[in-house]
C-alpha cells in the first residue's frame, strides 16, 4: 500500500512494548466514554473502497467496512469476518470458495449477501480506478454469487488470495448504496465494520480533518472486543502532528512523528512508546514512459551507483530508519540485498560511465516530485545533492502538498521521478511483487518485464511460502538490473500513547490492519 540497523526479523514477530506494564492491558471499570484521539498524518484519499490504495484509506476502511477475512493481532494468517469459512477447491488454487455468514447487517440495515461480494469485485475491477486497488487483484478472472457462496475464479494459481481478501481492496459494500461503475462521492460510509463513520470533516480545500467513528452495535464478525468511540484527526505536516501530542491535544499517534523527535523519546510514567518491525519501505519510483528523460536503463542505473542509503538514514531520519537494498523489505521470505551487490557504494564513476554508454549529454536533467510532510523534503534534498554532486544529474524538485494530487499526477505520468513510501497490505512478499514491479502496478510507471511477471506468477503457486523464495529473489535480482525505482529505506512501526489509554501497541503490527477497537481508557 502506498505510505535499519542491519537485523533479520521474523513476520508475526511479537510486539516490543517499550515502557509498558501489564497494568496498560486492563482498562479501568469506571473508564471514560469520551472519544480517544488518534493523530497521523496519513491522510484519507476515498471512503470508497474503489477508489483508494494508500495507508490512510485503509485504515478507516479495517474499522468501518468489512471483508470476506481478516487477521487477527499478532497472526499472519487469515480468519473469517463476514465470512463464516472460506477454501480453496481441490489443489490447483484457482478456485476459491466462501460461505457468507447469514447475520451481517450493513448500516443501512439491509442484510448482507454473496451478491454484495460480487458487486463489490466486480465494480472494484470495473471501475478500475487509477489511485484503487485493482492492481492487487490482477489474478482475479471472475466472481461468481449463489445463495450463500462466493466462489473467486483465478486466471493462475495464487496461494496469497485469501490473504489480499483481508485487505482494505476486499472490503464489501452495500450493492443498494454504491454505483457499479463509478467512485461514490458522499462522505460517508454504508459498511458492516466493527465502527460507523458518524462524521467527516474537511477544510475549505477539500483535505480530511477529522473522522468521528463509534461502535457498531450491529457488527458480526472476527472482532470480539467492543471498542470505544474514537476521533482521528488528520494532520498535513508531521510538525502539526507533533505540537498535537505535545499539547495533549491528541492521545494517541501513528504515522508519521518527526524523526528527530522519535529518536529522542524514551518511555516513562507519561508516555507510551509501542515499536515493531516496520514493514513500511520508501522508495525512488521512475518514470519508464518513453517521453521521461529517465526511460533509459542505464540512466537510471547511473543514479542507483549514486545514491548513499547510509546518509539518508542517519542525517535525515536520525537513525530511526534503516538502509533498503531491495524492492522485498527485511523480515520476508526470500529477502536479499541485490541493489547492495550490484552497486555497493557511491560510484561517481560507474555513473558516469553509465551516462556515455547511454549517449547522454551531461548533466541529464529530471524532476523529482515528494510529498510535502515531515522529512520528504529534507530526504528529497539530500537525493538531490547525492545525484548532482558529480555534475552527472541536474534535479529540479517539486512540493506536493496534496497527498491525492500527487497520487494523481503520478498515475499520469506527469513525474519523471518522484518518492513515496509503500506499506504492506498484508504479510507476504509478494505485496512488493506485482503491486509495484508487476505489469499494470499501482506506481504506474510503465515498468513491465514478461520475466518478472512470471517469477511473480510462479512464486504465488506455493502455499509453503518458503518454496518460493528462489523466485523472490531472482524477481530482485531483475529489478536491480532494470531499476523501476530505488529502494531507500525501510522503518519501524511507531505507535505513542499516553499514560490513559491502554491498548496503543496493537493498533498496528504490521498485517496492514489498523485496530482501532483495541483502544480503551485506563
């Protein structure tokens, strides 16, 4: 989904809680009901399933909509939600099977069914929104409803479905409320979640500032806790974020404090600091359109020979942030550090021979779009300075302010660079397969190599997900060769909370799921 010390970390690792006792997991009998405040900066681009594929979406779609499945904290594997079983049929993984639970209600008060599911696929494929989701279901041939069962068609094998099924892309929608083949455009949510989406605010501009969410006393599925209510209050800069919490204006955060701030903080009486291994990566994502100055393969190989990871991590994010020498992040199956072998160190150099062998006039010039938020424009500089200090590029920067504008102006080529961070949907490698290198990616690029879309089809055929790590790995062998984009940096996952409320260190552990319901007051 769109958003280190050198260490090997395993997925469904156990949470570290740092400064937090037992005492923070049992909420006071007396316990307020006021609204606990969550603040991020990941701000919300759609509350329509359809039309959205970033961290900040998805976030509100975990508690306000529901899927087929889901994961529960602290496990890798999917379980039903509004779904009372699902299967694969026989033992091709092309067929899949969900029998729907007869007891969930939307909001609206219309009972759910399999004929919902299948609108919810088929307008998600239909629609085909540039900033949705349906990259994650290119598999998907075909979904068919009848009486209580749902059965998925798959074009080839993919034991990760039912896994892309828990994520945000799967979440199902009321087929009364919801045009067929179109974004809804109201801001508000008809879903079956364990929340409803009492209010949304926005600014004269049109950006999210606030979501009032409450618990749905209607809601059957996976989530057994009832939650409190909660407000989340969306912020444009990570500094606003950070004078929130500092003013106890908010009372929990996620995503994204000031690096500076983070690696300075430490647990006590006040303050909750939650960390786990962060499968948050950042990378720089050309443009391969043939009209980009960076459609050439070695032009942008020259940059890959110049790019100091090391300097990133420590100058701009103060070592909250580790060098990333693959397109797969530490900690997933088949993990290597094929940027690392292939270009080991700054190497002006190789750069420069690079840029003759391409016939390239120096310096070569291209743009360099970030999101204006926290370190981005500190990182985009130092990237900047990196790639120009030779005299080979010559980079112009360009602020985004507007998180969608951006996503939108990416999606249509109008960057010829630009960096972004990705956020796994779900925990498996191949969430960094074919969302990003594969033809017909989220990053919209133009990248698309037949050899790695067969090592991405050929890794998705085993349910023993360590027997495809040798795909894996060749699939990042290709991507250092042909450099769609450079892998940066991947971070830890930080959650703050305050010494009232309990539960902050699982409201995100890395499945791609936020859990707002595990939130309570001491």
């Amino acid at each position: 989904m769109r958003s280190i010390r050198m260490r090997m970390v395993a997925i469904g690792a156990a949470v570290v809680v740092a400064g937090v006792g037992g005492w923070q997991l049992l909420p006071s009998d007396q316990a307020k009901e006021e609204p606990i405040a969550v603040g991020t900066t990941d701000v919300i681009t759609s509350l329509d399933p359809a039309g959205a594929y970033d961290a900040g979406s998805w976030a509100i779609y975990n508690n306000v909509y529901q899927s087929l499945l889901t994961f529960r904290q602290g496990s890798t594997t999917p379980v039903p939600d509004a779904a009372k079983s699902c299967t694969f049929v026989g033992q091709k993984l092309t067929t899949y099977q969900c029998v729907m639970r007869d007891d969930v209600t939307f909001s609206s008060g219309r009972k759910m069914t399999s004929e919902d599911v299948k609108f919810s696929f088929d307008r998600v494929m239909k629609i085909n929104d540039k900033l949705g989701p349906a990259p994650l279901f290119s598999m998907l041939a075909s979904v068919q409803a009848q009486g209580d069962t749902v059965t998925f068609n798959l074009k080839s094998k993919d034991a990760t479905f039912p896994s892309k099924l828990a994520t945000g892309a799967g979440s199902i929608v009321d087929s009364s409320k919801y045009p067929a083949d179109a974004i809804r455009k109201e801001d508000s949510v008809i879903g079956s979640g364990p929340y409803v989406l009492k209010e949304y605010k926005k600014d004269a501009s049109g950006q999210p500032v606030s979501a009032t969410l409450e618990p749905n006393p209607s809601y059957k599925g996976a989530v057994t806790k009832h939650g409190l209510p909660i407000t989340v209050r969306y912020f444009a800069e990570a500094d606003q974020l950070n004078a929130a919490w500092q003013a106890k204006q908010v009372d929990v955060t996620h995503r994204e404090m000031p690096p500076e701030v983070l690696a300075k903080l430490s647990p006590g009486p006040d303050l909750r600091i939650s960390t786990s291994p962060g499968y948050d990566t950042r990378q720089l994502n050309f443009n391969l359109k043939s009209s980009s100055p960076v459609s050439k393969a070695k032009v942008r190989e020259a940059a890959a020979a110049l790019v100091d990871r090391a300097a990133l991590a420590s100058a701009v994010y103060s070592g909250t942030v580790d060098p990333l020498y693959s397109v797969i992040p530490q900690g997933f199956t088949g993990h290597s550090t094929a940027f690392f072998d292939a270009y080991p160190k700054p190497d002006p150099a190789k750069a420069r021979d690079l840029l003759k062998s391409a016939g390239e006039k120096l310096p070569v010039h291209f743009d360099m779009a970030y999101r204006k938020l926290g370190a981005n424009g500190a990182e985009a500089e130092q990237l900047k300075a990196q790639l120009e200090k030779d005299g080979l590029f010559k980079v112009e920067l360009i602020a985004e302010p507007d998180w969608p504008k951006m996503q939108q102006n990416y999606a249509e080529g109008k960057y010829d660079s630009y960096t972004a961070g990705w956020l796994a949907d779900f925990p498996d490698p191949d969430n960094f397969g074919q969302p990003l290198v594969g033809t017909g990616n989220s990053l919209h690029n133009g990248y698309s190599d037949k050899g790695v879309d067969e090592l991405i089809r050929q890794s998705q055929e085993f349910t023993d997900r360590g027997r495809a790590a040798d795909d894996f790995k060749a699939l990042q062998e290709k991507v250092a060769q042909d450099v769609p984009l450079i892998p940066l940096w991947q971070g830890k996952n930080y959650v703050l909370g305050n010494k009232d409320v309990s539960g902050s260190q699982y409201l995100s552990d890395g499945t791609g799921v936020w859990r707002l319901w595990e939130l309570g007051w001491i």
